[in-house]
C-alpha cells in the first residue's frame, strides 16, 4: 500500500508532503549511556524516508525483518521557511511548529549495523517507523527547551524525559542541518530520545505526550 501522508502544519494554507526526515541520535546524555553510546560532540544526523510516517491513531508495522522494535519518544519540529546555512538567533523564524514524535528502531538490525559500520536506513527506515502527532504552531510553545516527554506502553510509563537535557538544542539542530542540508519548508526534525527505550510487542497501545502538545497514540501490529 502507498503511503503519501501529508501533514497540517501551522503557516502553511495546504497539507504538505514532508521532503525529508532528519533524526538526531543520542541527543540526550542518559540514552547515550544507556545505549553504552560516547556523548557526541557534534549532532548526529540520520535520515528516514517520508513513507516511514504515519499519524496518530495509525499503526505501527512490526517488520518480519525484526525481531527487536525499540520505541524512541521525541520532540518533532517542523520547518516553516527553508534556508542553507541559518543562523542560530534566526532559527526559531524558520519553525512552523512541534509535535510529538516516535523513532522507532529495529534494534536488532541496528546492532548489527553498527558492528560492520554500515549505515541505519534500514533498522530506522522502515514503513510506519516515524509516527507523528498533530502539530501545535511555534508561538504557542513560550520555551521549546522546557517540556516534559513521555511515553506509555498498555498505561506502564517507559521514558520520561525533559528537553532541557537535549546535548543540542532545538535552534542549534536547525542551524547545523541546515549547514549539510538545504532545509525547504515542511522538512521534519526528529530531535532524539530520552532514556528508557525498549522492546514493542504487537498488539501494544503506545501514548507519547509532551506539555502543551497534543498527546500521539498509536498501536502496533
Ligand atoms: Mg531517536
């Protein structure tokens, strides 16, 4: 089945297609730990294609590829305006708003990525591995870097973070993509995971929440 997901974001009059998916690994110093991962000194960027999202009261696809699906609870910024080497003090302009996200990660696959060097794009990539929830625009969010996230899985809490622990922060994550990438309006930036990952099963009920952000709920089969 195709997936052309579009997303409503503020400042924009149409639904638009995503052009592409920046994720931030390790962001947090207490998931790097527990992934017995350095703290990194610059951002680490991966990419997921835009056939990864689905939205809130979707499903999540568990691939017969894995045997090991990890959630990742993540605050989700949209872009407004586009732009190649932005600023930092001009960064919050070119936000349209935040959501609430979910990497999810086929673990499994990641490991063994990772012993041989071999690039993420299939253990993250995969269909339905990028939930999103609805987005909330940028001026209604007073402080991005003072938010609570979390995550329950069947009503048990498994990550509870803050996102005034990100090792990067929100204006410094656009500023540097958009010193690889052209950034255009509608890309998304999955800004990394606290602590707490873990295994889904099928049949889970996951809710992610962040303050003043509309909760994401999904399941998984
Ligand atoms: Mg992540």
């Amino acid at each position: 089945m195709e997936n052309l997901m579009k997303i409503d974001l503020p400042g924009f009059s149409e639904p638009i297609r995503p052009g592409k998916l920046i994720c931030i690994g390790r962001n947090y110093a207490e998931h790097a730990k527990e992934m017995q991962s350095a703290i990194p000194t610059e951002p680490m960027i991966f990419l997921k294609p835009a056939t990864s999202l689905v939205g809130s009261g979707g499903t999540i696809v568990i691939p017969t590829q894995s045997q090991e699906v990890h959630h990742e609870v993540e605050l989700v910024v949209a872009l407004l305006k586009g732009g190649k080497n932005i600023p930092e003090s001009d960064a919050l302009h070119h936000i349209a708003g935040y959501a609430v996200g979910l990497d999810m990660t086929a673990r499994d696959l990641q490991g063994r990525a990772k012993k041989v060097g071999a690039p993420w794009s299939v253990a993250k990539g995969f269909d339905t591995f990028a939930p999103i929830g609805d987005f909330v625009a940028a001026n209604m969010v007073p402080d991005v870097q003072d938010l609570f996230i979390s995550l329950k899985v069947n009503g048990e809490v498994r990550q509870k973070g803050h996102t005034a622990d990100m090792i990067f922060s929100v204006v410094t994550l656009v500023a540097y993509a958009s010193t690889i990438f052209t950034l255009e309006p509608g890309d998304l930036i999955y800004t990394g995971t606290p602590e707490g990952v873990g295994a889904i099963q099928k049949e889970d009920v996951l809710e992610a929440e962040i303050t003043s952000l509309p909760t994401l709920y999904v399941t998984t089969e």
